[in-house]
C-alpha cells in the first residue's frame, strides 16, 4: 500500500517544532520515516519558514530548516483556485488538498475549514490523522 499524501496546515508544522513527541510531532515523523508523504506548494512552504522564524518562536535557522526538510520536492503540488473560507490566507492548503489524489488536509483549526466549502477534501485534526496513520 503506497504512504498517504496529505497537506499540513501551519500550525501543524508549528505545534511539530514546539512540541515534541505530540500528535503534529508525531506526523513530521511519520513522514520522515516514508509513511506519509507531505505535500505543498510553494507559498504554504514561504509560509511555513516565515511563521518559524518568527521571534517569538525563537527557532534557529538549522531547526527551521530541518523540519522544512520533511516537505519533499517530489510532492510538491501546482495549486489551482480554492476559494470561499472564512480566512483567505488558508486558501493555499485547501488548494493544495484538491491537487492531490487523497485530498485530506490536517488542520488544529477546523473551524478554519467548513466541511460544505472544502468537500471533497476532508478535513482532519491531528490526532485524527494518526489514528488513520496508523490503521494503514
């Protein structure tokens, strides 16, 4: 069975880097272990470093850099229009979900990503995407 494909939203990949051994952790891993595939487009990457390093986190540019290698240049994604939610910014990981075949995007922000405007991406929460991780 081929790993999964699934797009991590920013917070995700933030909650990974501060919290170690939790659920969003626990993904960045499965991806670094083949698992899980990441994908992601070039503006969920820009967004990814420029949250990161973001001194209030006060991540190093090494850290930032090593977490950011998770993200694959194979399963980077061309990302078509995805429009409608309630914060634009978010507009890139949804797209990014339609193009891919699983379409699942994981999100600690549901509420950011109302199920009758993303359908047919389903959205899950970290530890919902575990469990489904690890029923594979």
């Amino acid at each position: 069975m081929r790993p999964p494909v699934w797009v991590l939203d920013t917070n995700v990949v933030v909650s990974a880097a501060l919290t170690a051994g939790g659920p969003c952790d626990r993904l960045l891993r499965a991806a670094g272990d083949g698992r899980l595939h990441l994908a992601w487009s070039a503006p969920m990457l820009a967004e990814y470093r420029a949250v990161l390093l973001r001194p209030k986190f006060g991540f190093s540019r090494p850290l930032v850099s090593a977490l950011l290698a998770a993200f694959d240049p194979a399963h980077q994604v061309a990302v078509g229009r995805a429009r409608g939610l309630p914060d634009s910014d978010d507009e890139v990981f949804l797209a990014a979900a339609l193009a891919t075949e699983d379409r699942v995007l994981v999100t600690g922000n549901a509420i950011h990503f109302p199920v009758e405007i993303c359908r047919p991406v389903r959205v899950l929460s970290p530890a919902e995407a575990l469990r489904e991780l690890d029923r594979r």
